[in-house]
C-alpha cells in the first residue's frame, strides 16, 4: 500500500493486523454491506497472481505468490498453527529457511529477492482474468455470478413486460431477502412486539408464509388456480419457480408468471397497508385489485407475447 495515498491511514486503522489484536473484532451486529463484500475477499485473492521483489507488498500466507497459489491452500496445517496470518514476505521472512519452504527452486529464488538489501522494488500484481492483467469489476462479477449459470430462473424469470420493480420484488423475495417480519426479527430490526403475520395472526411472518402458506394468501391461491385451471397452489416459493412452473402445460407458463408476480406484488401491498395504515383489504378487494392490475399488464405487453397469451 502506498503510504502517500490518503485513505491508507484509514486502512491501517481499520484492518492493522497490531491494532487489531488491540481492539478485537466486534461480535455483534456489522454492516451488512461490509459483511457481503469481505466474503469475497478470499475470491479476489485467488484471481491476483503475485511476483514478489521485496515481499512487503505480498502476503506470506494468504497472496498467489508461489505459482498463482496461496501458502495457505498448500500447507493448511502450517496457516492454521501460524502466529501471524496477515504478516507480509518481508516480516515473515524466516519461514523462508524453515520447512515446507526449502528444497524449493522458486522459493529460493524469492528469498535471494526479498534479502538483497538495495533492494526497494514494489511486488507486481497481475489480474489473472484479463488478458492484460489489470483489474476489472466486469471480470471479477462474471467469475463471481459464474455468468450466472448456476441460477435456476434467470432464463425466464425477466423475459415479459412486467414491471421492473414487481420482476425485482420477486426476485428477492425467491431469495428471501425482502424485509419479512422474520428476517427483520433476525436482524434485530423488528419494531413490533412479534414476528406474528398481520394477516393472519398464525404464523411467523416467513417469505414462504406470506406468500404461500398464510390462510389470506391462500384464499387468493386458490381463488386463480380454480379460474385458470392450474394444476394445484405451490407449497414454497422455491416451488413456485421450480416444480410447480415446470408443472404447467407450456402454454400456460407466461400466464402463470404473471399471475404468480401479480399475487405475490399484492400481497406484499395488502401486508404494508395493514402495518402502517392498520387497513385490512377484504380478500374480495384483493382479488379484484390483482385481476384488474394483470389485465392492465396484458394490454401492455407486446403483440407477439400478447398473442401468445391469448392462445392459452
Ligand atoms: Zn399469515
């Protein structure tokens, strides 16, 4: 790290490996951003390949110094007894005499480097996903989404005209990341004395409970299915965008994404009313509420996708 550059005193403040062991690490709540950011950060190591000259830029234990790979994926049982799992080449210099370092052409050469005494030359990092070897955030999101492949529903789970936000809304609450009373409870953000559903006062106020298993919600459910002659109501929201979608007949599926996606968007509207406005929508209402809003989607789309609907 460059020591001219302002934001390294920050850095040296927050992440010293001295100041660190001087003020432990908190155990109670921490942001959720920095939180997801540091689990890539074992990631990001893995892609920067190291050629050391001095060692105080490169890590002992943790950089890709020795032929792209880490010390530590080589010799875990040697990480896991070290002393200092941060100290750099030039502060941990003596384990380059000790086993598992020697009889090691490349490590001997590093070690005649890192001890030439005129010696100032800063270690050189390269980016191992580009073919000129400096950093992009492009790259390093395709390695970590693994061009999102390994997603079940990103084939089809954004083609329509549906609204941005209510395609969004959907999507967090399949991953279970929308701001339920069970995930704020988790959070220790809930405001109320329980986590209980507001709707129907039976249950924890779960993803799947509110969209799928809350007695309200299921009136709705059941309300669709009979008029579109979907097979049955899915019993998790993972089963609604896995088995259950796959169950319908293929011309069904665009009409049933749209009323999956209209249900749950209102549901969450109906939720919210209830909390901050204490207004209980009667189911009747709802229903209407969710017919006229899919209508209203239908004759926006375009021609080929409204054809297409029309025919189911
Ligand atoms: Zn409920």
């Amino acid at each position: 790290m460059d020591p001219s550059w302002g934001g390294s005193k920050v850095i040296q403040f927050n992440y010293d490996p001295i100041r660190t062991l001087s003020w432990p690490i908190q155990s109670g709540r921490v942001s959720f951003f920095w939180k997801g950011v540091l689990t890539c950060l074992p990631a990001l190591r893995n892609c920067i390949s190291h050629e050391v000259s001095s060692g105080k830029d490169t890590l002992f234990w943790k950089d890709g110094w020795l032929n792209g790979i880490a010390p530590m994926n080589l010799w875990p049982e040697e990480f896991y007894t070290c002393r200092r799992p941060n100290g750099t080449i030039h502060e941990l210099g003596h384990l380059l005499d000790e086993v598992p370092c020697i009889d090691n052409d490349l490590i001997d050469q590093v070690r005649a480097k890192v001890r030439r005494p005129d010696n100032l030359l800063g270690d050189k990092k390269k980016w191992r996903l580009t073919g000129n070897e400096i950093f992009s955030v492009k790259t390093f999101y395709n390695f970590l989404i693994d061009g999102g492949l390994r997603c079940p529903v990103s084939r089809f789970f954004w083609r329509g005209g549906w609204p941005k936000k209510i395609n969004l809304f959907n999507w967090l609450a399949w991953k279970n990341k929308i701001l339920s009373l069970e995930n704020l409870t988790v959070r220790r953000c809930n405001r109320l004395p329980t986590d209980t559903c507001v709707l129907c006062h039976a249950g924890s106020e779960s993803c799947d409970h509110l969209f799928i298993d809350c007695s309200y919600t299921k009136q709705v459910w059941e309300h669709f299915i009979r008029l579109l002659h979907f097979p049955s109501a899915p019993t998790s929201l993972k089963d609604l965008w896995g088995h259950w979608r796959t169950g319908l007949a293929n011309k069904k599926r665009i009409f049933g994404d749209l009323v999956a996606k209209a249900i749950v968007w209102n549901i969450c509207l109906a939720r919210n009313d209830c909390i901050f406005n204490d207004n209980v929508l009667h189911i009747n209402s709802l229903i209407l509420k969710i017919a006229r809003m899919i209508m209203s989607w239908c004759s926006s789309v375009s021609e080929g996708l409204r054809e297409k609907m029309e025919a189911t």
